[in-house]
C-alpha cells in the first residue's frame, strides 16, 4: 500500500534553504541589506500564507517569491550599506543581474534550464543565452579575482 504524501511544511526547510537564497538574491539586489531584505520577505510571506499547492518545491517557489519582490522593488529601494560585501560577493554583485541570476540558478544551485526559466519568469532559451553570456563575462575576470584549482 502506498503511503500517502507527507505534506510539506516550510518552516522545517527554511533554515536549510538561507544560504542558497541569500546567495540568488545578491544577484538580484543592489547592495547586501537589500538582498537580505528581499530573502526575509519571501521567506515571511511563504510562513505566513503557507506553500501554494501547485509548488513544486519549497526552493523554486522562494527563489521565484525573491525575484517578484526585486521587481517589485527595484529602484526603490533606498542603499544602506549595512555590512561590506566580500571579494565573492562584490563580483557578483558586479555582474549584470540577469547573468548572475541565471549562472548562479544553473551551475551552483544545479536547476534545469526549465527551471531556472520559471523562477526567472523567462523562456529556456533566455536563460540559455545569459548563460552563455554569463560564462564570458566570468572568463573575462582578471585571474587574481578566480579560484584557482591545482
């Protein structure tokens, strides 16, 4: 007999899940403050209202509640500069968004190209081309600023 489905409650992941959206949403934010900012209220909508039932994940839905806020937001959004971002994170945040949010959905966070274009709210063969885009302007970066690897 198949068991049935167990339900999925958000507040038992949400921990897990803060430094993967605290990452996605440095490449939609202006600053750090404003990322983390936009990770608290998708993260504070979600527990308040629950997981929607045609979710298909807990990650996807908050990574697409992230971008909708920054969109929501963009520009209005006054800089604080609450903490310096680190050497990673100021490359990231030097990116142009769309290239970083679709590099970091892809090859960090290992979403398909399908996925990636749902939170992003734009086709595959977008999110393929910002690829594209995204690993040229990564290969362009100075080498003392790239990992090295033996």
């Amino acid at each position: 007999m198949a068991q049935p489905a167990a339900s999925i409650d958000p507040r038992r992941d949400l921990v897990s899940l803060l430094p993967r959206l605290r990452r996605f949403a440095l490449t939609l934010a202006s600053d750090v403050s404003e990322a983390e900012d936009l990770v608290l209220g998708a993260c504070s909508a979600v527990l308040a209202d629950g997981l929607p039932g045609d979710a298909p994940r807990l990650d996807l839905h908050l990574f697409a509640a992230i971008r909708t806020l920054a969109n929501a937001h963009a520009g209005t959004s006054p800089k604080r500069g609450a903490s310096a971002p680190s050497k990673c994170q100021s490359l990231v945040l030097a990116a142009p968004k769309n290239l970083a949010a679709s590099f970091l959905l892809v090859e960090v966070e290992g979403l398909s190209y399908a996925e990636a274009a749902d939170v992003l709210d734009i086709s595959s063969d977008a999110v393929a081309s910002q690829l594209c885009e995204a690993r040229l302007y990564f290969s362009t970066l100075p080498s003392d600023v790239t990992e090295r690897r033996a």
